[in-house]
C-alpha cells in the first residue's frame, strides 16, 4: 500500500483496527506530553526566525539606503573638491551612484532648525555628497584615504554602517531558529520512534496473534501507526495553542523594540505556527511507519 | 491443499526435520505424533508458513512458500485455520471479538455475520461467554474459543497443536467431536498430539493418517498405536 493510501485509510478511521491495539495509558500520556513541548518549542523558534528576519530586512533597508560625504572648504575650492570627490567616487568600486546636493535641498535639511528664511548662500556652508551603494558595498577605508589625498575638506559619513554587522547577527538568528525547528522536527520523529518500538515490543503478542489469524503487515502497522499519528497531532495541536498564547501575553515593544520585544509574529504570519501540528503528525505517521515495518519484518 | 517436498528445518546449525514429505489432501485427517520436543510445532509452523524450510520445498494451495511475501501467506493464513496448544488472545477485547477477529483483520466484519458467529459459539458452547474477556476463561474454553476463531472464515484446512492439551478428558473429547464433524463438512485436518488415547479415541470416528515424528524425519505410524 503506497504512503497516500495509507494516509487515506488513517482519515477513514477503521474502528475494529484502532481496537487491536489495547489502550495504554503512560505511553500515550508521554507521547501527548512530549508532542506538545515540541510544537511549544517549535513556536517560539518560528517566532524568533521571523522576527529575526523582519529585523534583519529592515535593518538591511536602512543600510542600503546611502551614506554622505561632507565638503568642508574654503569658499574658492568648494567647486573644486566637489569636482574631486565626484570623480573619486565615479571610479570607486561598490558606489551606485553619486550626487551633490543641491542649495534648495541643502535648505530643506537644515529647516527644521533654523526655519525657512535662513540665508544660506551667505554662510559658509558644506557640501553635502550623497552615495548610494551597490549590495556589495564598498571599501570605506580606502575611500577615506583616496579622499583625504583629492579632496581634503571632504568627510565619509556612513551613518548606518554600524548596523551592517548587526544585519550580519539578525540573518544568523534566523537561520539558527531555522535549523532548531529542523532539529525540533527530527527529536519528535525520534521521539515517536522510541515510543512506536516500545509500543510494538509491549504488544509483541497482540502483533502474534494478529499476525496467525491472517492480518497483513499493513493492517497491523496501520493501527500502531494510526494512534501515534493523532496522539502526535493532538499534543502537537496543544503545545501550539499554548506558545501562541504565551507569545500574545508577551509585552508589546511597539517601534522601538528590538529583537527580544519583537518575539511574535506580524499580521499573516500569525498563519505560519498552524502547520506545525499537522507537521508534526506527518513526522509521527513516517517514523511509526517505518518502526513498525522494521519491527514487523523481523517477526515470523 | 499443503505440500511438503523433501524438507529440512534447522536452527542455528542444528536439524531438528530432516527429508519430510507429505501432502495433506482436501478432506483428509491426520494425527501427527511424536514425544515430546521431537519437532511436531516446527513442522505445523512449516505449514502455515510461520517457518520457511532452510532445505526443500513447502507449498501452500499451489504457490511456492519460497516466492510467498508476507502479504501472501498473510492471505494463506486466512484459509488455513490454526489452533495452538496455549492459544493466545487479545486479552483486552471480550470473546466475541476475538473469536471474529480474523473477519475483522481481513475487511470482512459486517453486521450480516453476527448470525454466523453466534452460531459458531453456540457450535463450540461458549454462547455464555460473548462479553467475558478471555483472561476469565478456563483451559477447555480458550481451546474451544481458539477453534471458533480458527473457523470464523471458513478456512480449508485446520491445523491443531496439542489442542487437547490443557483440558480433561471430557473435554478433549468434546474438541475431538467438533473436528471430526468439521472433517465431515470437507475440511482438511491435521491433529499433533502426544495423546495416544485421543487418536485411539478418534479410530471409530474417523478414518485418519497417524504420522509420527522421531530422530528428526516423519513416518507412517501403524494404525494400531
């Protein structure tokens, strides 16, 4: 019988095999136990993947936005130096583009602080350059140094430079909340497999007798396999509800937060932890599968 | 309906059968003797396919035991009905259930054969004992149920292992009977027994094939034991 049959047959639910197996009480309460702390853990690791990720996005928008270079110089070689540092950065490897700020935009920056009325053109003002990076981005150190000896006045402003490391940290986090959703995944299958073995080696009689009165390997394997799978899928289905409800009692940060208040998730990825339980009860079905196959395939 | 060619069983570098051959045909009885420890189980396991042969050659209704996967002597055993000396039930499930649980196993549970089964535990007088589970049964009566599983599908041969073993006389008796009717009604049937009243018992009965297994190889035993 291929997998997806089986999977149907688990659907339909065929009362007389769920009764050859006979009940029994502490595996099921360990194994609805255990499934449940797994689909908790589960939620806060999908939680902290996507925050990370939300940061690590927002944070690289910020950094991809554009660093400034400040021309502080005598009123004759302001033209001059601009000139200079454009050419500079026209040949620096990592720069997009390049642009000077115009005196009306100048204007518009300073504003805020000095009101509109400010006569700029009579005071000695910088010339502000401004640089878009490539995604790569480029060598600020030799920038600084190529600048200093065309261009004294001119100063490398990269205001959001410090984050870059930071962005570097937020993708890590991801990816590690990632790979312990992977690990997560694998210690149920484990988890379900020990479970599953010590289930089959408990009813090594009930697999005897079934097995004499003409019960395929399917049939006996499809009763172990089927009670795992919801036993999985019920713990699973309460361990989420609980991390979902422990993330919506977490205090909010708003805007300012960080990646501790930022813990849950934002608008349709409040979907994602849905899947977990039905994950989790396809990890089951797999590894009872192949436990009771194995265990079956030993027997006479 | 079962053939054995030429067979050898052994186990871990040990023969226990060595050059049997038998045919068991459709409507023959036959009781299968030997002490104790001389191999009798191991040759019934051999039929119904619980053991394969590590030399020679078993068939089972025309198919080679060697080409069988365990699908397919899945679905021999469901014609061959076998009754062991310490039968074995689910023992969280009431009688009833494990007397229909060979239906249950094979799709064929349906609310038509509560008649056939209520009929079948009449036949084997376990008619009071529908709900008991088989722990609260005694010796003579998990024979009996054992059998009524045996024979819930209707099987075309029944193989019983010491099936006398754990009860009285009386009640060895009664198990005679209801095997020797069922050889009657056309069925295959084969007895080990180490009872040698039992197959005396069984000579104005029926007209059985007395085999004996002794040294490892089986024989024709005289009729007269």
């Amino acid at each position: 019988m291929s997998a997806l049959d089986r999977i149907k047959t688990l659907a339909a639910r065929d009362a007389g095999a769920d009764r050859v197996v006979p009940p029994a009480g502490f595996t099921v309460r360990l194994t609805l136990f255990t499934a449940a702390a797994m689909a908790f853990l589960t939620v806060f690791a999908l939680a902290l993947s996507l925050a990370a990720g939300r940061l690590a996005t927002s944070w690289g928008e910020d950094l991809a936005r554009a660093s400034t270079i400040r021309i502080s110089a005598p009123e004759g070689q302001l033209a001059a130096q601009t000139a200079a540092v454009l050419r500079v950065l026209e040949q620096t490897p990592g720069v997009a583009s390049a642009r000077a700020l115009s005196p009306e935009e100048q204007r518009a920056l300073l504003e805020p602080w000095f009101g509109p009325d400010l006569p700029v053109e009579s005071l000695p003002m910088p010339q502000l350059v401004e640089v878009q990076e490539t995604g790569d981005g480029y060598d600020a150190d030799g920038l600084r140094l190529r600048l200093q000896a065309e261009a004294p006045g001119a100063v490398l402003d990269e205001h959001s430079r410090w984050r870059r490391p930071l962005v570097t940290a937020a993708g890590r986090l991801r990816l590690l909340g990632w790979v312990a959703i992977l690990l997560i995944g694998a210690a149920t299958g484990a988890m379900v497999t020990l479970a599953a073995n010590a289930a089959l080696a408990a009813n090594a009689q009930v697999i005897a007798v079934l097995r004499l009165v003409g019960a395929t390997d399917g049939y006996i394997a499809g009763a172990f396999v089927r009670r795992f799978t919801l036993r999985t899928l019920a713990g699973a289905a309460a361990g989420t509800l609980i991390g979902l409800l422990a993330l919506l009692v977490m205090p909010a940060g708003g805007d300012t937060g960080g990646i501790l208040t930022g813990l849950r998730f934002a608008g349709l990825q409040w979907l994602w932890p849905l899947f977990v339980p039905p994950l989790a009860a396809v990890v089951a079905f797999f590894a009872t599968e192949l436990a009771a196959r194995r265990v079956l395939g030993e027997l006479a | 309906m079962i053939e054995l060619d030429n067979v050898a069983y052994s186990y871990s570098g040990a023969a226990i059968l060595s050059g049997v051959s038998l045919q068991l045909a459709p409507g023959s009885f036959h009781f299968l003797t030997g002490p104790s420890g001389s191999g009798k189980t191991t040759f019934l396991k051999l039929c119904y396919g619980a053991l394969r042969p590590t030399e020679g050659q078993v068939s089972i209704f025309d198919e080679d035991l060697a080409a069988m996967d365990r699908d397919a002597v899945a679905m021999a055993r469901r014609r061959i009905g076998v009754v062991h000396q310490d039968c074995q039930f689910l023992d969280h499930l009431p009688v009833a259930e494990n007397v229909a649980l060979p239906l249950t196993v094979s799709g064929q549970a349906s609310p038509d054969q509560a008649d056939n089964l209520r009929e079948l535990m009449t036949w084997v007088g376990l008619t009071e004992k529908f709900e008991a589970l088989p722990p609260e049964l005694s010796g003579g009566e998990r024979q009996r149920a054992a059998l009524a599983r045996a024979l819930i599908l209707s099987p075309d041969v029944i193989l019983a292992d010491e099936p006398t073993g754990n009860v009285d006389w009386e009640m060895s008796q009664r198990l005679l009977r209801l095997l020797v009717e069922l050889n009657r009604m056309g069925k295959t049937v084969m007895i080990a027994t180490h009872d040698l009243m039992l197959i005396r018992a069984a000579k104005s009965l029926v007209n059985a094939r007395n085999l004996r297994i002794a040294g490892g190889t089986l024989q024709a035993a005289g009729v007269d034991l």
